[in-house]
C-alpha cells in the first residue's frame, strides 16, 4: 500500500470502505457468482454495523461482531463452499435483489460516523469494478484487485469529517507589481499534508514535507519570492508552485490533491460575481468533490452557498453536452432525493428549486451518463 495513503487511513483505520464489486459474473447462474467487497483496516472497531444501500432501494444492515479480528466483509452470492479461506475475511450471503449487470449504479455505505459512496459505471460480463487512486471505479480482473486502498474524496470525508482544504482567498488581480496569489484553508483540527497541492493544471504539483496546520491557512503562488518581499511577514507561510494565469473578468481557480478535486471558485458576470481590480476575493467555502473523465466540466454551477432564510435564493445549474444525462440530488447522508433526465445542451442557467430538501451542510449534484461522470457541492446554511 502506498505510505502516503496508509498514513490518512491511519488517522480512522476503522472506517469501512468499497473495495470491489462483481455484478456480472461468467459460467454461473444469474442467481450465483455475484458478490461485493468492503474492507477497513483496524480490526478493532468502534460500530457494529455496516449500512448499505443501492440507490433508492431500501438500505440493508450487515452486522460485524466488534470484537473480532474481521477486516474484510464479502457479500457473496452463490454456495457458501464459494467463499474463499482467507484470515480476517467475514464471508456472508448476499441477499435481496440482484446487481444490475447492464446499467451504472450508485451505491452507499455507512457506519458509525463513517461514509463511502461508490458510482459504478455499466459493468462488463466477467469483470469486476476496482477503485483507481483518483477515486474513479474502473473494470479489472475478477478477484484479482488492488493490492491496496485508494484515497478518494470518500475516504477523506472519513477522515476528517469534511473536505479539509478549500480556497478561501483569490488575488486574480493584484496590485501592480505584486503576484497572483490564492490563500487555501485547513477547516478541520488536524494537520493536513501539503505535498501533491496544485490548482490542477500544474505539471508539476508542490513538493514539499511540510503541513498546513489545523485551522490555518497559507498563500500559493507563482512568484514565492516577490510575494514574500511585498508582505513583509512570517505570520502566513508562502509556497511556490507554478500555477497558471489567472483571468481577471472571468475564470475558475481550481485545487487539488494529488489529482483529487478538492474546492474550486468561479468570478465573472455568468455566475453574478464579477471582480473589481486590483483587489481580492474572500470565498465562502465550497467544492466540486469528485474528477470528471472529461477535459472540460459539463456542468456549471452559479451558487455555492445557500441560505435558507432568504426566500430567493436559487441553485441554478448549466449543462454544456447533447448527451443524454440523469441528474441526481444527494444529501450530506449519501442519500439521493431527486432524479431528472436532461437530452440536450442548454445555454441558459437551470433553476433547481428542489436544493431545500438538501440537510444543512454540504449537498451534492451528481450528473452521469454518456461518459460523463461528475459531481459538485455546495453548502446550505440556515
């Protein structure tokens, strides 16, 4: 397992997570052969019981004896002489309905304070899905997995309780002679590493041994000297990374994690925040959690924070593809609660009023199908 990866989990070893699916199995029955993979890995665990659902469908509970030495759980369907012999393994039957073999599906797991979400594309006959390490689920070979977990935006929300970066100052256009800068923070309690933080274009991520302590901030730029002389303090540390020009009128500033999307900003008059230069931008936090297998978003969003109090306020979305495309609402639980079907591009913004249904706290847009895989969040407030 990769060190890095091994150290977040660490931080929660006992939270379960998705390690592998086979809905569509070859030489068995349609009733036999399917089966669905969790692991954790603490075997001292503070739950009992691991919740899981399919969609809307109603969730099913899976009880793990607390304390054992289980670190896997395998929901098999089939004869029990198919459950393989293997220390730490809890083999059990695989009950209810069957997966689906032809379309994609969404699956979510809880446990304890622990979540994991899982978005499975059209599965293949004979393969399973396995998890990348940019989060996404792709086909492999049946059994033959990973040899360890990938930390995706799920597991990070297991960690640390939320998205623990975002972008919480821009300068698209500073003063003059003074460099663009973008100041990140660290929202939760724990330190978070800074090695693998870029803006997403970069060829070349930050390298760096150093942490952005909990409940603290620094200042990324191109230019870490110039900055640095025009501040004239040690109060914020400065990091260098060569990030990409900045447009002034309208644009969007991304971050990321070792390639994982962790918080993005947009400004200009499409989405009513237009900029006044020189000057800085203060962000409410926000972010787009999950990486999209396309080049360029499909879908944009006008609001990131939404407050309940004020009757006007409005999600409005816009969808650039002709493809045909399901779009979902999903509370901060992982529990869907809107299902639209979109069939053609549309140029103009897209009302949503269906936002207040969301808990407070973050919500997410899920938008899929036709090669296109996204997710972006925003967060509701009293």
């Amino acid at each position: 397992m990769n060190p890095l990866i091994m150290g977040f989990l660490a931080l929660l070893p006992e939270c379960p997570y998705f390690y592998e699916f086979l809905p569509d199995p070859v030489d068995v029955p349609d009733n036999e052969g399917e089966y669905l993979s969790v692991k954790w890995e603490e075997p001292v665990i503070p739950w009992d019981t691991i919740h899981l659902q399919m969609e809307s469908n109603k969730a099913f509970a899976v009880y793990v004896p607390p304390d054992s030495f289980f670190t896997e759980l395998l929901l098999h369907r089939g004869a029990p002489a198919a459950c393989p012999v293997k220390k730490g393994l809890l083999c059990l039957p695989l009950a209810g309905a069957a997966l689906p073999n032809s379309r994609a599906t969404v699956w979510n797991l809880s446990a304890g304070i622990c979540r994991d979400t899982a978005y499975l594309p059209a599965p293949k006959s004979g393969k399973s899905f396995v998890r990348t390490e940019n989060g996404e689920w792709v086909l492999g070979e049946a059994g033959n997995v990973n040899s360890g977990s990938a930390l995706t935006l799920d597991s990070i929300i297991s960690i640390y309780g939320g998205i623990p970066l975002y972008i919480s100052e821009v300068a698209p256009c500073p003063e003059e002679g003074i460099p663009e800068w973008f100041e990140i923070t660290n929202r939760t309690n724990i330190a978070f590493p800074l090695n693998g933080i870029s803006d997403c274009k970069a060829k070349t991520p930050l390298k760096s041994a150093d942490s952005i302590k909990g409940k603290s901030s620094v200042l990324i730029t191109k230019q870490g000297a110039d900055l640095a002389e025009f501040l004239q303090t040690d109060e914020i540390s400065i990091y260098q990374i060569s990030i990409s020009a900045l447009k002034n009128t309208n644009d969007t500033l991304r971050l990321c994690y070792n390639g994982l999307k962790l918080d993005s900003v947009m400004w200009g008059k499409a989405v009513g925040r237009p900029v006044k230069c020189p000057s800085t931008e203060r962000i409410s936090p926000g972010f787009v959690p999950k990486i999209s297998n396309n080049q360029t978003k499909v879908m944009e969003l006008s609001e990131r924070v939404l407050e309940r109090s004020k009757k006007k306020a409005m999600l409005r979305i816009r969808i650039n593809s002709q493809a045909k495309l399901e779009l979902r609402l999903i509370d901060r639980g992982g529990v869907g609660f809107l299902k639209k079907t979109f069939s053609q591009a549309s140029n103009s913004w897209i009302e949503i009023p269906e936002w207040r249904g969301c808990q407070n706290g973050p919500c997410f847009i899920h938008l899929q199908g036709d090669g296109v895989d996204e997710t972006v969040a925003f967060i509701v407030r009293p």
